[in-house]
C-alpha cells in the first residue's frame, strides 16, 4: 500500500505494509528530508497542524493496521531544524544521491543537481519585515517631525457674496481647506501633491478616530518581489510559489504626490562651474548635490531642496554620455557635508550639444514630443533614490520613497541652457530592485523583462508579473494596455519644480578653489592652490580664515589629515556660520598652525627672478617680442 506525507519541505510518497510498525518508516522519512531535520522530533497528524500529533519515537509497537491507515491515505509532518553549531549554520548542497525537495520548475522542466546555485537577493533590497509601532522606533529628520506638527489648512478670506454671517463666524465658503483639496491645488495650477499633504489625505481614510479602532500606519511602500517565507509550508521561491507569495498585477499610473516639491540653488555659481567643464572639454560632466531640505512655503505642507554644493566625483566624460569610476572618499565627503550642517540630497549631470550657431545656444533634445528623462537616466535615478530611503513613523516598514532629486542641464526650447528637476516614481523604484525593467535604446520607452536569462535559461532571482498601464485613446477612452515589451516612460516620473533666491542666502561665500577630479581640463588641487586661497605670506590671519568658506577646500583639507577632528569640526563652522569668535580661536589651534607651516614650506611658488634684458626697461616701453629680437640680434651663428 501507498501512504502520502506532507510536510513544510514538500510531500512524498512511501510503500509500505500495513503490518510494518510506525517506527519503521523513521529511516524511509529521513531520506525524503533535508539533513538539518532532528529526527526525535518528528510528529505524525492526520491533520494539517492539528491538536491530535503524536512524536513517532513514541509509537514504539503501534503497526500501521491498528491505526487504520489505508491506501492512499495522507500523513501530516512536522518536525524543528537541528540547532547550528557554535551559532552558525550551513545548508546542505544537493549532490547526485541527494535529489531536491521539489525536482519541477513552475514550467515542469527538472532542476538538475548541477543548477543548484545560490541564490542571491536582487540588489539594493529594502527589509519588508512590518515594525509593530513604527511611530515608537523610527526616528524621523527635525523637518518631517515639525510638518506633522503643524495643521496645514489653507486659510480664506470671508466671501463677500456668500457668507452671511458676521466677522466672527465661518460657513462652507469661508472655512479653511485641506491641504490636498483638489480646487486649490487646480487654482495655484500645483501639479502634484506633497508627501505630507497625501499623507494627510489617506490617514483621514485609513484612520477614523470616530470608530475607536486601533491604529494602522497609512503608507505602504509597493512591492513587486516574491515573499519570502511563505506560511503555505511551500519550499523558497524559485522551486515553490502559491498565490499568498506571488506578486499581484502592477498597473501603472501616474504618481499623484512628489517627495519633494521644489530645489532651489542657493547661487548660480553652482550652476555655471559645472557648465565651465562642458564649455572647456565639450564633454558632459555629473555631480552630486550637497544641501539640506527646508519647508516650502509656496505649496502646502511643502518641502524644498536647497543646494550649497555640488561635489564632482572620478568620472570619465564623453561628448555623449558620463561613466563613474569607483568613489573612495564618498564617506568622507558625507562627513564634511554633515560637519557643515548639509546631506547628499541629489544628483545634477549636462546634456548638452552645441548648436553651431557661435552665440552659445544648444540644442533642444528634451521636449514634449521626445522625452524629459531617458529610460537609462530613470534606471539610475530609481537605484540611487534606492540608495537613499527616507525614514518615516507612518508606513509600516519605517521607510517610504526618497527625497533624493536628479536634476538636468540641457537645451529648452529657445536654445538656451536650462535646469530641469525630477524623480523617479516609488513604483519605477520598486520595479528597478525587483529587476522587472530595464533601460531600452529608445530613451523614451522601458522595456519589461522576461523570465529568462540573457542566454535563454529560466531565471532562478527574477519573478516576472503583468504589467499594465492606462492610456488615452485616439477616441478619448481611458484603456488599459498591456506594457510588454514596452511602456512609455512618463509613468514612472515626477516632475518638481527649481529656481534661484531673490537673494542670495549660500553659506560658502567663495568658489575660487579649483574643483575636484578635473585634472583632464588641467586643473588640479594642490598645495600652492590651497596657500593661495589662504594667502599663506599675504593676506591677514582673518582674510585667510574667511577664505575657507569653500566646500571644494574643506576637502580637500580633510584628505590631508592635519586637522583633528574637533579642529575640522570648527573649522567647518567658522565656514559656514562666519562666526569672527570662532575664527580666532581656529587661529590659536596648533593644527591650523601646523597646516600654515606646511603651507609655507611647500605651498605657493616664489616668484621668478626678472630676466636681465628686463632691467632697463623699467618704464614697460620695451615688449616681449622687442626684447626676443635683441636676444637674437646680440647672438653669433658662428
């Protein structure tokens, strides 16, 4: 006879008779079982997890008669992993007498001992485990905390044709509006939400307090990966997968809410220093964005991305394109970015073609009937805002999105330089870590991936669901269309605003240090460079100090290493808060000293003794090229 038994590894099937006793079959199940299992804790149920489960090693003389088990009956299993030794465990590898649990791929084709690899999570994967009281553990920035603070309705004026009441009382058309209420964000023409507004929006609808039910975080981040430790008893994905596990459908639309709303460049120096390099190489060239995030006051509930600096790292720049190098001092930046009170808030990179027309105007290549963001510059922006979650006390993963911004310098419509300012949506985030989408050679189209490999094998890391999205007809009819191989772009981008202060309000008030990692157009960091920003043998003490309010400077400075860390520490406050107290008191620090000493013995370069034909001209009559024809005219071929 045949008896079936299910277990969390898989099911399997043993002949047996019904005269054998219960115990007998220990050896038989172990062999269907992976080795980890500890065989004293096997139990047998007629019931999947049910009250009635007995330990085998107790049915000592029980057969299989005396239990009425018959033909084709199913035995339910459970059993614990041994304990790994000395706190770490191994997985036993499948050998050629060891087969797998579940030898069929979803298409039925064997998994085969030799494609046992392991498999690795997509990178850049973020933790979906839920936090129980996110709102307890998660530690938001100051700014998010002062937001949820604060009301966010929109005030009104007392209509003068309306209301009837008096100046002390409010009806519907003078009471204030929500922060998302939909005719003012039409009326100041705002195209999307901000985060807090749409926060607010569906807490009101997930939480009601009128209902006294518990609290539920409102924010969800999307996930299109398969789950991992399903609770159906299947084996991991990719050898078993049930529809609790499997992701649902994805259908696209666009993102009603931006992270962040507006990036503002605290100088336009920032701007045309990166230009320089482009109008010196014809290349194009990207940097990262130093800052911080500020309230917005021009949308409600608001956030805006100020920019004090943009940091160039190693890169090899080409006429149409950019490739980075690995970046080492990364950290070290980060730490001199937080020393001056900013953070990594973006990135900014040229795309600029030279219209030759000699008055300096560019081509326009980024328009409605073309793209705004290409496929591949969407994929980058998705895993560096991947690289970069914003905490939150209201989803239930303690992360939501990014307010990582990716900002383009290219031609507009008249031909002249302009800024433009994105993100990539949270579903464009989510797709690029479950490696659902990849860059096409149309930049105006993403193209979904299949299930298999580059070189036609099923992919054993990648889950491919259906993908959707809604379009306008030629007959004005909102349609769902299916999105492979391709689907436009504009579904997985938010699009933000960008300008300059009225006035000015950056913290470095210099530029004049040479820039990082632009040693092709020969400019370079070096010792004389830094003794002339300080004026080492020039200018006074102050002046110099005064002059290391350059983030490209400070460094530089902290690559060298004479500074300790409470000296670089104030010398980054003296730099941005220009504080004349604590400036002195950087002068009476011996590392600033010893930084001055080393300056001074191998910084600037003394000036060149004048020629001796120069001496007698002293009232600057006499020119180079005079000078040249005496050298030669004195001078015998003989």
């Amino acid at each position: 006879m045949l008896l079936r038994f299910e277990s969390k590894d898989g099911q399997f099937r043993l002949e047996v008779s019904p005269s054998d006793q219960l115990t007998s079959l220990l050896s038989p199940i172990l062999d269907k079982l992976p080795k980890s299992v500890d065989s004293t804790t096997i139990t047998l149920s007629n019931r999947p997890f049910g009250s009635d489960a007995r330990l085998l090693s107790s049915l000592e003389g029980v057969t299989i008669e005396r239990v009425g088990l018959k033909h084709g009956e199913k035995i339910f299993l459970s059993y614990t992993d041994q304990a790994p030794l000395n706190g770490h465990g191994s997985v036993p590898k499948a050998t050629t007498t060891q087969p797998h649990n579940s030898s069929n791929r979803l298409n039925g084709l064997p998994i085969l001992p030799s494609e046992d690899v392991i498999i690795t999570e997509a990178p850049m994967t973020s933790p979906t485990t839920i936090i129980k009281n996110p709102w307890e553990v998660i530690q938001q920035s100051p700014l998010d905390d002062r937001l949820d603070k604060l009301d966010g309705k929109i005030p009104r004026l007392r209509d003068q044709k309306m209301c009837r009441h008096g100046p002390k009382g409010m009806c519907d058309y003078c009471m204030p509006l929500e922060p998302y209420s939909p005719e003012y964000l039409a009326e100041k023409k705002i195209k999307h939400l901000s985060f807090h507004s749409y926060l607010r929006k569906i807490n009101s609808a997930t939480n009601k307090p009128e209902l006294k039910s518990s609290y539920m975080p409102p924010l969800s981040e999307p996930y299109y990966r398969v789950k991992r430790d399903c609770p159906s008893g299947h084996p991991q994905w990719p050898e078993g997968i049930c529809t609790k596990c499997q992701p649902s459908a994805i259908t696209l639309q666009a993102q009603q809410f931006r992270m962040v709303d507006h990036v503002e460049f605290s100088s336009p120096a920032l701007i045309n220093s990166l230009l320089d390099y482009w109008r010196k190489s014809g290349s194009q060239r990207l940097g990262f964005l130093y800052g911080r995030y500020i309230e917005y006051t021009e949308v409600p509930l608001g956030i805006k991305a100020v920019v004090e600096a943009i940091y160039e790292p190693p890169q090899m720049d080409d006429a149409d394109g950019v490739t980075l190098h690995e970046w080492e001092n990364e950290g070290e930046v980060d730490e001199v970015a937080r020393l001056c009170g900013m953070q990594k808030v973006g990135v900014i990179f040229t795309d600029l073609l030279d219209a030759g027309a000699s008055d300096g105007s560019v081509v326009c290549k980024r328009h409605i009937d073309s793209y705004f963001l290409s496929s591949l510059e969407i994929a980058f922006s998705a895993r560096l805002q991947a690289q970069n979650p914003k905490p939150t006390k209201w989803s239930d993963t303690g992360r939501f999105g990014s307010n990582f911004v990716t900002c383009v310098l290219s031609g507009d419509e008249d031909g002249g330089i302009a800024v433009s300012a994105f993100q990539a949506s949270n579903s464009a985030v989510e797709m690029i870590r479950a490696d659902i989408v990849e860059p096409s050679a149309d930049p105006s189209v993403m193209l979904v991936r299949g299930e298999e490999e580059d070189d036609g094998s099923p992919s054993r890391t990648r889950y491919i669901p259906e993908v959707f999205y809604r379009r306008i007809n030629e007959y004005g009819a909102s349609v769902q269309e299916n999105a492979k191989p391709s689907f436009p772009v504009e579904y997985l981008l938010v699009t933000l605003t960008h300008g300059f202060p009225t006035e000015s309000t950056a913290i470095f008030n210099t530029s004049d240090f040479p820039i990082e990692n632009r040693e092709v157009i020969g400019e370079s960091q070096e010792f004389r460079t830094v003794a002339k920003q300080l004026g080492v043998g020039g200018k006074s003490p102050e002046k110099g100090v005064r002059s290391a309010s350059d983030f490209h400077l400070l460094c530089f400075l902290h690559g060298l290493g004479i500074l300790s860390k409470e000296e670089e520490a104030l010398l980054c406050r003296v730099a941005t808060t220009h504080d004349l107290a604590d400036g002195f008191q950087l002068l009476n620090t011996p590392g600033w000293a010893t930084l001055l000493a080393i300056l001074e013995e191998s910084g600037e370069r003394p000036p060149k003794r004048p020629s001796p034909l120069s001496y007698g001209a002293t009232d600057g009559s006499a020119t180079n090229d005079e000078q040249l024809a005496k050298r030669f005219k004195g001078a015998s071929l003989r």
